[in-house]
C-alpha cells in the first residue's frame, strides 16, 4: 500500500471512528462538540524552553510526576484508543519505546479523550502489550497545557526542556522523526529537526 493510499485509508476510519480530543460533550446532542475557545487556555509549552511540570496517574493508580524526572529524557505521546493513526503506528511506536528505553529513556503516553475510561486504555493496553504507562488526562488539562491536537502528538522533554514538538514518524514509515531527534539528544547534538506537523 503506497503512502498516499495508506493516508486516505487512515482519514476514512478516522471519520468512522467518532474520534474526539479533549471535547465538551453536550448533554442535549447526539455528537460530540469542540471544546468552547473560552476555556482553551493558551498553551505553554514552547520549543527550547522548560517544559511544563504536571502530575498524573495512569489506569492503575500509579502516578507519574514529571518534576521528579528533571534529569531524564522524556517522551511524551497523545494516544487515544480509538484513533486509528494510534492503531497504525502502535507496533512502531513500542518498538521505538523499547530500542530507548535501554538507553534511559522515559516514555508515557498521554489519553487526553473527554469520554474516556480508565478500563478501555487498560484493556488496550493488554490486547496490544503496551508495557509503558497511560496516563488519564480526561478533562485536558495537560493536553492544552502542552498544546496537544493529534494522537499520536509526540514531545521530547530532555532534562527539563522541550527539545521536539511534532508527529511520531511520517505516513510512509520512512523517517521516525522521534528516534532521530532521541538520537541528536543522547549524542548531546542539537535535534537537527526539532519541529514537523503532528497528524492523526
């Protein structure tokens, strides 16, 4: 399948899928609506800059602080069960998490969804054997605080600063973006390309 048709295939189950992210459900409508801008917050995430600070648990109770993580190199990706780029990407984004995490690299996923419930990620995470955490962020807060819009929306955080905004890899599976700037960090090299067009 070439990169073209792979793409049109993701964007048709997306639209199946009822994918949502960090919505306001309406209690007298049938769908999902987009959060009302008046309670977006601006983000503050910024590229080269510290990266904000959160604590949240995943769907066992386990809590992650990412102050307490200021020396590590920390990845950072929006996930949502239902999203079919998430589905596509799930066997290259463990694979990745594996190859770096030998290397003392930290990786959490976040679930930014509105409608989500603990046990759907849980019972994701077993059918796919994701052994990284989940973290629960239902209400968005994380998610606006970083300014995350897609799944997968990858962030690399390297001792406390946020070095890479952007897509996990591109469509054609060609280029990993993520691998490619974990590897300019740990060879303590400025990331090359430290910015690309999340999708999903």
């Amino acid at each position: 399948m070439n990169a073209r048709l792979m793409f049109r295939t993701a964007v048709a189950l997306l639209a199946l899928s009822g994918f949502a992210f960090a919505v306001d459900k309406d209690p007298d409508a049938k769908t999902e609506k987009p959060a009302k801008s008046a309670k977006t917050p601006k983000p503050l995430a910024k590229l080269g800059e510290p990266a904000p600070t959160f604590t949240l648990s995943d769907f066992n109770g386990k809590t992650f602080d990412l102050a307490a993580a200021k020396d590590k190199v920390v990845v950072l990706e929006w996930f949502n069960c239902d999203c079919p780029f998430c589905k596509m990407f799930c066997e290259d984004l463990k694979k990745t998490q594996a190859s770096y995490a030998g290397k003392g690299v930290i990786w959490v996923a976040v679930d930014s969804t509105s409608f989500r419930k603990n046990d759907e990620n849980a019972k994701y995470a077993k059918e796919h054997k994701i052994e990284y955490p989940i973290l629960s962020d239902f209400d968005g807060k994380v998610g606006h605080l970083y300014g995350a819009t897609n799944a997968p929306h990858v962030f690399i955080i390297n001792k406390g600063k946020l070095e890479y905004v952007g897509a996990f890899m591109d469509m054609s599976k060609k280029n990993n973006y993520t691998a490619a700037a974990l590897d300019d960090i740990l060879a303590g090299k400025p990331v090359s390309k430290d910015k690309t067009k999340p999708f999903g």
